[in-house]
C-alpha cells in the first residue's frame, strides 16, 4: 500500500527525562475510553492499557542504576504495520491527521494486528466490560464501551478533535488550523509533569512542530520502518540507544 | 394422497429457495452482527451537555485543583484546573480516578451501626440522635471526647477543634503529615507563621529525602515547575539533585542521585552546612558560634562514615550549592511522614547559610491564616499535637476517651504500628466514622456518618504544606451526593447547636464566607475555581539554630538486631491511607510491586546476596514492631542495607479491588522519639528480612 | 446388520464393535464441544491467549493441518493434470484427508475469533491488502471444492449408486474432475502461500519478515513447497495407520512409495530455498534491523533447537531419506522419514506462529512465554476425533481404497 | 411403486413452488412485522400546533455554545412556556402534571437515535436540511410510531452506514472511519 500523506499529522512527543512514571496518564486513558476496572489488574498479559507505562534501566548496578519510564500510547504509525493486515478493514489509516483508526462494531477479533505490531500497542478485549454498580453513570462520552471479542487500541483521544472541529465551526475557525490547545488528548492535560505534548506536526505554530525536529527526538523501532508518530526526547543516551535495536558494534560506533 | 416424503422434500426445498429469496436470511445475519454492536449488557455512555466546573479533589494529601467534566451534570473525567497555579492542568494519579470513585463499591452508601450481626443501615435522625447522646453525656468532662482527622488543608479542622474544644477537650488531632512535622521544626526554630518553598525561581534543587515529585507537598505544581525549568531539548534552567535512600520516582528524573540512608539524611545536611561555613557562610542568629562549633562533628569524612556519603561528592554538591544563583534545599521524608524535626531544621540551615529565605528560588515564609471559628485550635497547635502519641497515651491509661470521632482519616490502617494502634483505638468505647468509604477505621467504628465525596461538597483548601505562597481555595460541589451522605462539617455545626454549643456558624458556607474574608480573598473568585494567592512574607528574625538538637538528633541509631533500613516508598496510584487503590489506577500498578495477592519489596542484588533471597522469594519484614509478608523483587535502585517497600496495600477493608492484596507495611513502621525534640519519627525503623 | 451398506465385496468390522469405537471418539467430540460451548458463550478469556499471544495453539494446529491436507491439492494436480495414473490408488484418501483437514481448520477459526457472529464480514467487507483475506476467501472456495471432489466419492455408495440420477451425477463429476482439480491446485497454492505471507508481511516483527518478489514475502513460497513436500507424506501415513488399525492392506507399497517420493522431492527442493533464505535471514536481515541471531531464541521453549530439528533432523534428513530408493523401499524407515517430515512442517507452523509474536521487538521488552490451556486443546481434539470419525465412515460405507480387494484377496 | 413415483413425477414441481411461494410470503410480508416493536411517545407532542405558533425548529433544538447539537429540549426549556397548563389538551395536561411538576425528564423516543460507536455532529451538516435525514414534523398532530427492531434496538428510521456514507461521497466529504465512528 502507498503511504499516505495528510496535511494535518497529529503527533505526540514525550520527554522521557521528565517522567515520574507516576501512573497519572494511564488513569485518564482508563477514564476517558471506559476500560473497565479488572479487579487482577496485576495480570498485564490481560490487561487494557492503551496507555503503558513500562520502565526501562541502563543495566548499571546501584548507584550507577539509572532508570527511565516510557509512557506508550498507540503510534500511529505513517505504515502502520497493522492496517494491511486487517482482514475487514477495521482498523485503517484513511483520516486527515493521520491517525490510526480502530473501529469496534467492524472488528470480528482475528488479532492479526496484534501480532503485527511490535510496540503492543493493540489490545485484545477478553472479557465484556463490568463497571461497579453505578459507574457506569461516569462513563466518558468520548468512547464508546467495546464488547468482548474485539481489538481496542489508543485512538489519541480523537473525538476530542472531533468537538474542537464542533468548537472551530461554531467559532469560525480553520478546523484545519486549530489552537494547539483546543485538541489535547487525556494522558496529555491530565500528565503532571508536562511530560507529553501534542499537536500537529506539519504546523509550526504548534509546540510539536519544533519537538520532532530536535537533535534529542527519536522514535521507537525506527529501523522497523513504522514510521511512528509518536516521538520520545531524551539527553540520556543509554535511553536513547533503548529506542531501538542495534548490534555491538553499532553501539560502539554510536558511542564514538 | 397426502403429503408423501418426496414432496416433503420438494416443499422443503423449495421453502429454502424461496427463503433465499427472502430478506429472512440476510437480514438476520445483518441484525445479528449489529446486535453484537450494541449488547444490551454493555454499559452504554452518558450524552448531553458537556460542561467543567472547578473543584477541590481531595484524595492526595495536598489537595488537586481540578477541573470535572460533566455530562448532562454527571462528573465523567476529572483533570487539573488549567488557570489554578497549583495544578497547571496537571492532576495526580489518585485524583484523577476521583469521578469513578464516586460509585466505587467501597463507598458507605449511608449511615450505618455496628450490632453483633454487623453493620446494620439506619437512619441520619437514629444515627444523630445516638450521637448526640454519646456526646452530651461527655460534654463538659476533660479528656472525654477526642478527634482525629485527615483533611490537612481544609478549614474543617477549625470546625472540629472549635466543637471538641467547645466540649471540654483539647484532643483534637490531624493525621500524621510532612506538614506537620515541619511546622514543629520550624517552632522549635523558633520561628512563626508557615514556610514554603519557591521552587519556580530555584536554579539549583537539593531535594533532602524529600520525594518531591511523589509524595512531598504539592505533587503536581512540583512536577510542573520541574517540567517548565526543563524545556523539552534546551538547556536546563534548573539543577534537581535527589539524596535519599531509593532512587525514587523523584530521583529517576533528577540530574544527580546521592545515595543517603534515611536514617543519615540529618547527618547529609549537617555535612554540606559545615563545608559551607568552613566557605566563609554563616547565618545571622545568636546561636552561630555553638552551630559552628557542632558541625566540626559533621565534617566531610565524619559525614562519611555516618552516611557512605563519599567526602568528595559532599564537597562537590556545597560547592554547586554555593555557586548557583537561587539554590534552594528541600528537607523531608522520602514517603511524606515520619521525619523528625531535625532534617527540617537542618535543611533549613542550610537555606540560611545559603542566604536564600524570603528571596526568590528560596525557602518562603508566610503568615498563617487566622482562624475564623471561635475556639478553634491555631495552625501552631496543630502541628504539636501528634495522634500517635495521644494512641500511645490511652494504651497506657493516660488518657481514657468514652468517644473518638473520625474524620477522613484510617488511623487504625496507617498510623506507624497499625496493629498496636488499631488495638488501642478498641479501647474506646465509641468510635465514629465520617467516612466517604468503608475503609479498616470505619469497619472499626460503632457509627458510621458517611461524609460526602469531594466532589459532592463544598470544601476548601488553604496553602498545602511546600507550596511557597499563602494560598486559598474554595469549592462548590459539582454534583448531589449519589449515596445517602451528609458534609460533616454542618452535621458537626447542627451537633454543637443541639447540644447548646455555641461556635459562631450555623452553616459550613457561613465558615467559609467568614474564612475568604478573613483571607482577604473574594468569594465570587475562589469559589469559582480562581486560586488566592499572597506573595506577603513574614520577617524570619530571632531565629535560633537547634544546635542541642541537632547534635542529637543527626546521629543515627542502629540496632543490630534489625540489620536492614526499611525505605517505605509512598505512591499515589496506590493510594494513600485514607483511600485505597482506585479501580482505574490498578493497572498502573506493576507486576513487579504486586502480582495477584503478593507484594514486593525491592533490594539490590547486593542485598539479596547478603541474606540469601532470590527474585520472587517469600519473606517476611520484621520490625521492633510489628512484621508482614511479600515476595523480593531485585532493584538495583535501592541502596545496599536497605529494604524498599511499597505502603498503601495490605487492605482489610474497602472492595474486592483492593481488598487482601498485599500486607500493610505500616503495620512494621516503628515509633521512637527523636532525640533532643521527642517527636515521634518512624522514618528510621529498621527490619530484619527472614525466608518463609 | 449394516453390511448391504459396505463397499463391494467388502469385510467390515461389526456394528457394535463400530459403535464402541464411535462412542469412544464421541468422548473427545464431547469434551471439545464442551470446550467450544463455553467458548463461544464465554468469550476467549477462558482460553490461554493473551495480549502477547493473541495467535496460539489454535493458528499453529489450523496451519499443520492445512499443510498436511496439502496431499489432497497436490495429488489431485499431480493425477488429473500431469496424469501420474498410480494416484489413482489414494486419490480418493487424499481428498477425504484434505476435506476433513480444512473443514476443521474453518471450524477451529470460527473459534478463534472474537465475534463469530460477524465472521461473514470477512466476505462482506474484504481489505484487499490483507493476506488473510486472501486465506479467507481461498480456503472457503477450496473447502467448497474439495465437498465436491468429496461428493462423488459419497455417491459411490453401493447404495445410492443404484439411483440412476446419482450414477450418473457421480459419473459426470468424476469426468469433469480434472477441472475441480485444476481450481483447487490453483486455490490451494494460492492460501498455502497467503498463509506464508501472512507472517512474512509482518514487518514488525523480525522473526518472521521477510523481503520477497512483487507482493509476496518468501514465506510465501516457502509455504507452498512445505505443504506440498509434507502433505503426501501425511496421506501415505493416513493410509498406513488405517491399515494398522483395521489391519488390511489398503495401498500397494509402491503407491506409498510413489508418494514418498513426490513429497521427498518437494522436501528436498523446499530445504534447498529455506536453508537459502533463514542463512540471508540471520546474516542480512536481521543485522540491519540490529539483532543477531542469538537474540531470536530464548530458553528451551523458544530455544535454538526448535530450528536445528526443523531445519535439519525433520528437514533436510527425511527428505535425504525419501528421495533415496533404497532408505524409502523399506517400509520401517520410509515412515520414519515421513513422520519427521510432519513434525518438522509442523514445527515451521509453530515457530512462525508463536515465536514470531515471543521475540519482544522493543528493547526494554522481555520474552514472555504461551501454554495453551484445555480450552485450546479440547477443540483441537474435537478436531482430530472429527477427522477419524468422517475417516471411519468413509472407510465403512464408501469405496475409498481400489485396492483393498485385490490387496486383500485370500 | 411405480405408480407413486408416476405421480410425484408427474406433480413434480408443484410442492416445490408452494415451498417456494410459501417462504417468499413468511419473507416478505410476516418477517418485517415480526422483527419491528411499535412504540408510542409517551406524551402526544404536537409539533403542528407549536409550529403554527410561528416557532421555528431551532427555537429547541439549539445548537449549545460549545458547538454541539443539544437534540432534544428538556424540561427547563419546555416549562419556560409550560409551567403550568397553558391549553386544554389533555396531553399537555399529562406532560405538565407527570414530568413538569414532578421534574422528571420525558423519556422520548427518538426516531434516529445513533449507537454508542458512532459520533454524529450536527454541525458539520448545518448546510443540509433538516428534513434530508428526519421526517418533516411540522405538519405533525401526533408523532409518528416508532419501530424498533427487536434484534438490534434500533428504530425503523435510523441511517445505516451506507446512507451516511453515500452522502458523503456524493458531497466529497472523506468517509475515513474516524469521521463518524467512536
């Protein structure tokens, strides 16, 4: 499939030296898509976290032990390794902005793309979705609830963008050309560190636009050819190198 | 001739061609899949009008300013508060589970008694006027009635201390907090009024033990300060430096880690106050000379062998200090409790040497606000007055209360030797519970008076404990309550008028009208969501340095018996111990804290050599005090000597999200009282670890 | 009691000895209807998948068994298009076997997926670009295909071949048969690559990638070759266990040979590419992605020694052993060499299934492993039980093997 | 035997096409019915009678500020002319007497009502109208019966995908599954 270019590329750049791994972007992603609670939530094999937090360490013994945390959202890859795969045509990469979409009521739950993607991006929903009594009442109007059998993955909160489009026209506004602002996704307003930032990449009045582009930015798996868009920053080189794979002696020559 | 079989067949056949034909098939294999779009069982989302109203969420300690979207006037997403300083947009990971929790399973769905068959629902009239009852007959009799309560920041503690006061007892308690102990620090110092810390104009942050991007003060405004000192690939504007026992959620971000026990970092201080005098600094107070004389037991290789901290880092660390624009030290506890008075004072010498009080990027000193309630108990009164000790007092019938109200707090979960103190608090004959969850205490009490969650009340939050301002908040409930619960403060403030006590307000609101006032703040703003704040310092004048304290106080006392430090690690997305794990914050939980029913702690390699355990072996943590289980996990982010483990699980009560998960690690936290101040601390107990 | 329902001029075991061995068989159906039930009514988390292994047990058996049917297609191709008339002898086992193959894949998929009520989306709502799509639709339409290589065989039933319009159908069938052979040869080749292709399209995951010619991956062709270099080594392995079972000889020893020699040539060919491409794997590809070797394997689940006996004890050894006249022409050592050969094809399911999605990309990842639970294996068993029950039928009722008679004449 | 076989072959077709004719009747006339529930508003509103009033659509069903499309008007914009009985309809009286004064929302059925996982705006579609996707209500005494469909809840009305996309494709407006979905 030729990739497609969009004039909006909506991005996420996370600064992996500001991360506290504090849990706080992955309680909004819960809230803001309905994920019902599971109460062995300490299974990660069957858990929902569009959002994950995993930790990563420079293999260094104590006190050298330096740690890092690494907040993963959904990549939206520029070649999504998972879109081709689909039998149905439920999850695509069709929309300006370019955002990875995942649609529930086409899904039939093959999991192929979960296979396909190396980030672990996707998630398979096991089990219907059981709120206590009541919370239900607490539901984001954002997502609709999934039933078991299909696959659910990050959509970067994008019925938010939707509103701000509501917001634009009502405003008389580009929808085309937004405040940065008026389209954040949870994990990002609810992050108390200022960790992630969001915006549209191809436009230069968002904070994004400089972000990618830094001598610091890189993104996981590079080498994969997912074109991710989705870009870490760190001045820790070890977390740096951890972005992808490489060989001995690359590593060395990186190092040089 | 009837129906014979092959026209049977024929019929049949031709009733399936036909039926090909027909929309039958089709239809309902279409209907069917949309069917499965749409189960009924699946929980179906709120619409309506989508609206976000300011409020007060207060399922951390300090407090989060935040905003709650609503839909159609149900609270759907809970985010910080765009416009407030204090949150920056940002929220904590305990509050911003807080919209669920308002149906968590947990929760009182309304006023309860404890019979012999359990907890039996009645209603508020029977629920108050047993109360009132209890309460009249101790009225006026010293001692005989006593409070406790875990809202630090909220004028509800003039409320309660003005009405247990007006009872005829002065044991009105606040739960154990970092706060706290620093303002008794700061008394001893004697100084007065409130101290804060700006860190937005600090080029150069010591963090002393103190977990400041987890635990210490405001969480969220430190994270963000942090985050805008640090623009996303430029320049630091801004040095943090982490000396603690764990390189903590704090320490993984900070630019230098200094491994410190826990039980040193007094020691720490003291070192990088002596190689700053030996500079040429000094402060301006009548006790200098005795100061200086102590710290020739602090030089950098004495600290050395107290601490492992090695001379040159020491050296090197005052002299970055020394050298930096606005550097400003953070003493406190690495898990927000249990630090004694000396670690304060001693970062905050180093502050003064520093020259960096009431100037920007320093330590803040601030004007308390006067209380607005008659007979209410003064900011200073507070902080003296330690719940665990007045346990320990009725342990030994020094004190004999007939009546304990509890107010969003769980001593008998997380109060140091939870099992000692819970005991304890069955020796009094009637407990209450204002409780939003049926939370250890609760399950403990005779009564329980469920109290409103956050967002169902109007609250108020005045100048969180670190925070470098005088700063005053109020706000309005969001929603009605969705279970039968009443605000405590008016239920105390009908009480008091039933019982003929008078105490200036009849209404909550009245108090806190009468407080914005007091405040110099306006009504309309605060209650709006818009934060108070005076930048307004106090003169720091007359202040004396501690010396005999600190003498004392900075030498660490090890008892061989227990050869580990234990370094409790104090994590939001856990919970506190006033609120268990939120349902929508266990995933955030790793499986190398807790798997399945089993906890961890954390020990380097080093460590687990030392005493034998692997990844995954089951042990048990002994304390002078108390013991509980967990599995090991191998972290090479904890000192050699030490044990890291996690509070907040071990759950008794609460729901089945939470409930038996892990063991209470404050069951093993053991009080001693601080040399030179006797302030109870529980920061330094040390463990033993034992294979089971 | 049932004997004027036999083949002509054929001895059959009892009915009552029939029925226990059904009921037997009935046992596992049970079980795994029992298993698909609470499957379907529960969701997959009743199962041991899981969001690492979202692909387990079931993809690995569907594929080994797709593989092993492979004896249906390539028989038929090599009978009615190249004509190698010995077929004749087995043809009709190797349809039986690749019907009961595919169906049970279909049956195992419909399992696997989460929604089975939408499965016909994959009709409805194709993604051209998908590889499994292409599986979708290719082993539907040779599922259909080999019903209706199946159905003359049915309708060679001593009985119902007496209906004149039946005879006649059976005989018009078994004339065009050529063609059905013809699509099915097509169809099958086309999914045994598309089920190759779809792990080697899988670009992010470096265990299975692979670079190939215009749209297909090699795995692709790899596939292809596999199945056909094990799926006639599988039908002569059916046909002998019959015969151990009901001890008959039902094939002529140069039959099997025959088809030990087609699928020892097609092993060897298949080995010759596979050893080409995991060599340009381990030193090309995988080093400008940054890994090595090495870090494809993992303890004993995921070890190196799934590869050594993939590649060589069940690889390149069976093939060796088939394509020499003189191993192959003794009977002990022809079955050895074929037995390895389904292990080793099996293997090569099992590694591009779960090895694939074990080896953690991301750095900072680990390995996590996969067993499957009863609720994977009941239905797999479900499977096999199905597939001795049509076999037994077939076998009681039809004409399957010419030469049982002749074989078997006193 | 023979003779049987005779007749049935001689009647051949004729159960055959009864079979046939039989099905394509259940398919066509008794399966619609069956799969479709008939519900009622549960007031009688008359959309006539407001309209004759000189009351345009949008004076209640607004767009709110924020955009969004508020659908259909509550209690609060009801009661701002019906706060008590203004008329002498009996509906009116019902509506004011049971949900009014009792401040209890109607449950009204709506005709078009989209699932959870799509997200609809209407202000996206300002420049069509109204009645390009709804029925012309204006000349309405009494609301339509509403037909649901037993199988998936959805009324007789509601578009289907493929009209949403169709339009969509004949106005050039992307039908990427993100525009509509959720």
């Amino acid at each position: 499939m030729e990739k497609q270019e969009f004039k909006i590329k909506w991005g996420m750049v996370i600064d992996l030296d500001k991360c506290t791994g504090c849990g706080a972007c992955m309680v909004s992603c819960q809230v803001e898509n309905n994920i019902a609670p599971q109460q062995d939530a300490s299974n990660k094999l069957r858990t929902l976290t569009w959002m994950n937090v995993f930790e990563m360490n420079n293999g260094q013994a104590f006190p050298d032990h330096e740690i890092a945390y690494l907040p993963r959202p959904c990549m939206q890859c520029g070649s999504p390794a998972c879109v081709p795969v689909c039998p149905v045509v439920a999850t695509d990469k069709n929309e300006e902005g370019g955002i990875v979409s995942q649609i529930y009521p086409r899904c039939i739950g093959c999991r192929y793309c979960m296979g396909a993607c190396p980030y672990h991006a996707r998630y398979f929903n096991w089990d219907d979705p059981v709120f206590p009594a009541g919370m239900e009442k607490t539901l984001s109007p954002n997502t609709s609830a999934r039933p078991r059998g299909v696959v659910e993955k990050c959509s970067f909160c994008h019925t938010r963008w939707g509103r701000a489009k509501e917001r634009a026209r009502k405003e008389g506004v580009d929808t085309m050309d937004m405040p940065q602002e008026w389209y954040q996704t949870a994990c990002t307003t609810a992050c108390p560190g200022g960790v992630i930032q969001f915006g549209d990449v191809n436009n230069p009045k968002h904070s994004v636009y400089e972000l990618v582009r830094s001598k610091y930015a890189f993104r996981l798996l590079e080498r994969l050819g997912l074109d991710p868009q989705v870009w870490y920053v760190s001045k820790r080189e070890w977390v740096r190198m951890l972005g992808d794979n490489y060989l001995e002696s690359e590593k060395a020559k990186k190092h040089a | 001739m009837g129906l014979d079989r092959r026209a049977f067949v024929q019929l049949a056949v031709g009733g399936v061609v036909g039926t090909l034909f027909t929309p039958i098939p089709w239809k309902l294999a279409d209907d069917a899949a949309i069917w499965s779009q749409n189960w009924p069982w699946i929980a179906k989302v709120t619409k309506g009008e989508i609206a976000f109203k300011n409020a007060i969420s207060k399922f951390c300690p300090s407090g989060c300013a935040v905003s709650v979207r609503t839909v159609e006037g149900a609270p759907t997403l809970v985010q910080g508060s765009k416009d407030n300083p204090l949150s920056q947009g940002g929220v904590c990971p305990a509050c911003a589970a807080g919209a669920q929790l308002l149906y968590s399973p947990a929760r009182v769905k309304g006023p309860m008694k404890k019979t012999q068959a359990g907890f039996e629902p009645i209603t508020w009239d029977e629920a108050l006027t047993t109360l009132s009852a209890k309460l009249s007959a101790v009225k006026g009799k010293d001692g005989k009635v006593a409070m406790v309560s875990g809202d630090q920041t909220g004028t509800t503690s003039e409320v309660f201390s003005a009405f247990v006061a007006a009872l005829g007892s002065q044991d009105f308690y606040l739960m154990p907090s970092e706060g706290q102990v620093a303002g008794k620090a700061w008394s001893i110092m004697g100084g007065t009024g409130k101290v804060g810390f700006d860190l937005k104009n600090a080029d150069f942050v010591l963090l002393v033990g103190a977990d400041a991007f987890e635990s210490w003060g405001p969480m969220v405004r430190n994270k963000k300060t942090f985050g805008s000192k640090r623009p996303v690939g430029q320049p630091n504007q801004a040095t943090y430096v982490y000396a603690g026992p764990v390189r903590n959620r704090t320490a993984a971000v900070c630019d230098q880690y200094v491994p410190v026990p826990a039980d040193s970092l007094t020691a720490f201080a003291l070192g990088l106050a002596a190689q700053l005098v030996q500079a040429g600094k000094s402060i301006d107070t009548a006790d200098f000379a005795d100061f200086k004389a102590m710290l020739g037991n602090f030089s950098a290789d004495k600290v050395e062998k107290l601490s492992g901290v090695k001379a040159a880092v020491l050296a090197d660390l005052a002299k970055k200090l020394a050298s930096a624009k606005a550097p400003l030290v953070i003493a406190g506890s690495p898990f927000g409790q249990g630090e004694g008075a000396a670690t304060f004072i001693a970062g905050a010498a180093v502050n003064l040497l520093l020259g960096q009080v009431n100037k920007p990027g320093g330590m803040k000193v601030f004007a308390d606000f006067a209380p607005v309630v008659k007979g209410a108990a003064t900011a200073k009164k507070l902080t003296e007055a330690s719940f665990a000790d007045y346990l320990s007092k009725v342990e030994k019938g020094k004190a004999s209360p007939e009546v304990l109200l509890v107010y969003e707090a769980n001593p008998a979960y997380g109060l140091p030797q939870a099992e000692a103190m819970s005991k304890v608090m069955e020796k009094i004959p009637f407990v209450v519970s204002f409780s939003t969850f049926l939370d250890e205490t609760a399950q403990k009490a005779q009564l329980i008076l469920p109290n409103p969650h956050p967002l169902e009340r109007l609250d108020d939050l005045a100048t969180p404990y670190g925070y470098s301002r005088a700063a005053y908040l109020v706000s309005l409930p969001v929603i009605k309550p969705v279970a039968d619960a009443k605000p405590t403060p008016d239920l105390i403030l009908g009480l008091a008028a039933k019982l003929g006590l008078d105490l200036g307000f009849s209404t909550y609101q009245d108090v806190l009208k009468a407080k914005t006032e007091a405040v110099g703040a306006s009504w309309g703003d605060v209650s709006k969501g818009k934060l108070f704040a005076s930048d307004v310092t106090k003169d720091v004048s007359g202040l004396n340095l501690a010396t005999a304290v600190l003498a004392k106080a900075a030498i660490p006392n090890r008892d061989p018996a227990y050869p580990l430090a234990l370094a409790p690690l104090a994590q939001l997305n856990v919970g506190t111990s006033a609120l268990a794990t939120a349902p929508q914050a266990l995933v955030t939980i790793r499986d190398t804290e807790l798997l399945g029913n089993d906890m961890f702690v954390q020990v380097c390699a080093e460590t687990a050599k030392a005493n034998g355990l692997s990844q995954g072996a089951k042990v048990k943590l002994t304390s002078s005090q108390g013991e509980c289980v967990a599995r090991v996990n191998v972290s090479e982010t904890v000192m050699p000597g030490t044990v890291a483990a996690p509070l907040g699980f071990g759950r008794t009560a609460w729901d089945k999200f939470t409930r038996g998960k892990g063991d209470n690690l404050s069951k093993v936290l053991a009080l001693s009282p601080e040399p030179g101040t006797n302030v109870s601390v529980w920061s330094d107990t040390r463990v033993k670890i034992a294979k089971i | 009691m049932d004997s004027n329902l036999f083949p002509e001029g054929h001895e059959r075991c009892s009915l009552g000895r029939f029925l226990a061995w059904i009921v037997f068989l009935g046992l596992f159906l049970g079980f795994g209807g029992y298993a698909a039930f609470v499957i379907l009514s529960q969701g997959l988390v009743v199962t041991g998948l899981d969001n690492y292994f979202g692909f387990g047990l079931w993809i690995t058996f569907d594929l080994a068994v797709i593989a092993l049917g492979a004896g249906a297609f390539f028989s038929g191709f090599l009978k009615y298009i190249l004509k190698i008339d010995q077929l004749k002898h087995i043809i009709n086992l190797a349809v039986i076997v690749g019907f009961i193959c595919y169906s049970g894949a279909m049956l195992v998929l419909t399992l696997d997926i989460g929604q089975p009520i939408r499965a016909w989306f994959g009709y409805w709502h194709p993604n051209v670009h998908s590889m499994l799509t292409e599986v979708i639709f290719c082993i539907t339409l040779y599922c259909l295909v080999l019903v209706i290589e199946f159905v003359p065989i049915i309708l060679e039933q001593k009985q119902l071949n007496k209906i004149p319009f039946i005879h006649h159908l059976a005989h018009n069938l078994h004339v065009n048969m050529a063609l059905f052979a013809g699509i099915g040869a097509f169809l099958s080749t086309f999914h045994q690559g598309s089920l190759g292709g779809m792990y080697g399209v899988l670009f992010g995951r470096p265990y299975a990638f692979r670079e190939g010619f215009f749209i297909w991956p090699w795995t692709f062709f790899l596939f292809v070759l596999s199945a056909v270099g094990s799926g006639p080594a599988f039908t002569m392995l059916v046909a002998t266990f019959m015969e151990v079972l009901t001890g008959k000889k039902l094939v002529e020893y140069k039959v099997k040979t025959l088809m030990a020699k087609i699928a020892g040539s097609m092993l060897c060919l298949y080995m010759f590419f596979k050893i080409i491409d995991t060599w340009y794997w381990a030193t090309s590809y995988l080093p400008s992605v940054g890994l090595t070797f090495d870090q494809m394997f993992y303890q004993t689940i995921y070890g190196k020694w799934l590869m050594w006996s993939e590649l060589g004890l069940c690889g390149v050894l069976p093939a060796i052993m088939m394509i020499t006249p003189a191993i192959r022409n003794r009977p002990a050592l022809l079955y050895t060499a074929a037995i390895l050969d389904c292990i080793g094809i099996t293997i090569n399911r099992y590694v591009f299934t779960v090895q694939t999605i074990a080896f953690p990309a991301l750095p900072f990842d680990k390995w996590v492993t996969y067993t499957p639970n009863w609720a994977e294996w009941a239905p797999a068993g479900l499977i096999v039980a199905y597939g001795f029950v049509v076999l037994s039928l077939s076998y009681r009722y039809l004409p399957v093997f010419p030469q049982e008679k002749a074989l078997n004449a006193k | 035997m023979e003779e049987k076989k005779t007749s049935s072959q001689s009647g051949g077709a004729l159960p055959f096409i009864l079979g046939l004719l039989a099905a394509l009747a259940v398919g066509w006339w008794m399966f619609p019915k069956a799969l479709f529930s008939e519900s009622h508003q549960p007031i009688r509103f008359s959309h006539k009678v407001h309209a004759e009033q000189g009351m345009a659509c949008d004076d209640c069903h607004k767009m709110r500020d924020d955009g969004s499309y508020a659908g259909l008007p509550n209690n609060e914009k009801c009661g701002e002319c019906h706060s008590d009985v203004v008329g002498s309809d009996p509906a009116e009286k019902k509506f004011v007497e049971e949900y009014i004064q009792k401040s209890k929302e109607v449950p009204w059925i709506i005709y078009q009502n989209q699932p959870d996982n799509v997200y609809f705006t209407h202000s996206a579609h300002q420049a069509q109208e109204c009645t390009e996707c709804h029925p012309k209500m204006t000349d309405n005494d009494s609301p339509p019966v509403a037909r649901i469909n037993k199988i998936t809840g959805y009324t007789e009305r509601t578009l289907k995908m493929w009209q949403c996309e169709r339009c969509h494709a004949e106005n050039g407006v992307s039908n990427a599954c993100y525009v509509c979905h959720k």
